[in-house]
C-alpha cells in the first residue's frame, strides 16, 4: 500500500516499489489563451490505486483527467507513464489507458461489431475470436447479450457496460472513469461501479475517476484528490479530508460528503 506525508491539506503518495509508480506529475500547468486551467500540479498515482478526483464545476477536473491519455497536453510542466513522457508513444499510452465516458460511445451496428472497433489499437484484435468476446461481455454481466443485437437497442445501462467490454479489450492497465454513472439512476449507477470495482481487483486496475457524485465514489475510492481553481486543495483519503476545510474551499457543501456508510 502507498504511504502518505501530509503537507497541509495536501499529501504527497510514494509507491510502495519503484516499478509500481505509474503517473507523475511535475509542476503541471494548462493554460489557455489569457484563462489558467490548471496550475502547479505535482502528485503520483501508483498502480492499483482508487482515485476519486472532485471539484465544483470549472474546477478543472476534466481537463486534468485528459491528461492521463494525452487527449490535453500541459502548457508546461511534465507529466510521465512510467518514467517516460507521456507523449513518447500515444498509441501505446491509449492502449494502456482505456477510458469510459460520461456518454458511452455506441456506433451504429452489433454488439460483436461495436467491440471489435476496439482494433483501432491493437490490429491483432480484429481477429478477435468470438469466445474471446463473450468472455468481456461476461466480465461486464451482459453474458446473455446475444452478438448480433443492436447495440444501440440496448439500454443506458447495457451501453455503458458494452463501452466497459469494448475497453477491456484492449486489456488496459489504467481505466479513467469520465463521470460514467451521471445518466444513471442510483441503482444501475452502484451496479456500475461494483462491477468496476471488481474489476479492478480481479485485473488489477488502476482507476482514476472524476464524478460528482461524492458519496458513491466514497464506496470506492480509497483516495481523493480536491480541485479548487485549477489547484490541488486537497489529496488522501476522504475520512481525514472531512476533518479539513479541504471541501468546504472546494465549494462543495457539507451533507455532499457525509460518510455514506
């Protein structure tokens, strides 16, 4: 597990062995034209973790999540995936790093022919067998989906889990999580996210998610990190953040992060 030296309201997370730091963060900033998005960004993510990233609105919080896959790239500052720039090899990176949005991207076709666009990556998946298929569908629960429904016939749901399927697939190491349950009810939202959960024990994923739902994510995420203006205000776990001025800076109201359980 990863320890912590607490700074503030800011921590700074070592990983347990060199080999197992996945992201790093260094003096990150995003600007654009006169407008400052990011700034000042230092921080690690090491592999297995659960990150919940939170913020009010126009904190920052998607643009930094972008950054994961080089879908933004900083105005200055370095951002490395293993020790190397994360622009070496963004082909590679995007492999690595699967995402799953807030609106699952469902093309027009099958089930079978919506995941096997996963190739886009890897060419060898075109090949893709159909057990293989089955096998990802299964992982996401929608083991009875038959491979030549509709994909866009399915529910909210099924096209998220299908999005989930498609992206493992590609069998990540990382899973970014863009608001995924937003368009859910609550209860297909922590069926979601159970699964994802499961997942990443079973995978060993690692998964950085911005929602802004904080009592789901505080089922899940064994860390937070809180964006205020483009700034990081606060980074560990949501228990001893609670005990900070971390959320109320933040701008987010008190009965938002009550302990859920």
């Amino acid at each position: 597990m990863s320890y912590i030296i607490s700074f503030r309201l800011c921590a700074i997370y070592y990983c347990p062995m060199e080999n197992d730091l996945l992201f790093q963060f260094i003096n990150v900033n995003l600007q654009v034209d006169d407008f400052e998005i990011l700034n000042g960004l230092n921080f690690n993510i090491c592999k297995g973790e659960f990150v919940a990233v939170i913020g009010a609105s126009g904190a920052g919080k998607s643009s930094l999540l972008r950054m994961f896959n080089a879908l933004t790239s900083p105005s200055s500052g370095e951002i490395t995936f293993r020790g190397i720039g994360i622009d070496a090899d963004i082909q590679a990176l995007r492999k690595n790093v699967g995402v799953l949005f807030q609106n699952p991207v469902v093309f027009n076709g099958t089930v079978r022919e919506n995941l096997l666009i996963a190739g886009r990556w890897d060419q060898n998946i075109s090949q893709t067998l159909d057990h293989e298929i089955l096998s990802a569908l299964d992982q996401v629960g929608l083991g009875d989906t038959k491979l030549t429904h509709h994909a866009r016939d399915l529910s909210g749901g099924e096209q998220q889990r299908l999005a989930l399927a498609r992206t493992l697939l590609n069998h990540p190491h990382v899973l970014l999580l863009d608001e995924p349950t937003s368009n859910l009810d609550p209860k297909l939202a922590r069926e979601i996210m159970d699964q994802i959960e499961e997942l990443r024990e079973a995978l060993n994923l690692t998964i950085i998610a911005v929602s802004h739902d904080h009592m789901l994510m505080r089922r899940y995420a064994k860390r937070v990190i809180i964006l205020a203006h483009g700034k990081i205000i606060g980074d560990g776990d949501f228990k001893t953040l609670d005990k900070s001025q971390a959320f109320e800076d933040a701008g987010l109201l008190k009965n938002e992060v009550k302990d859920a359980t």
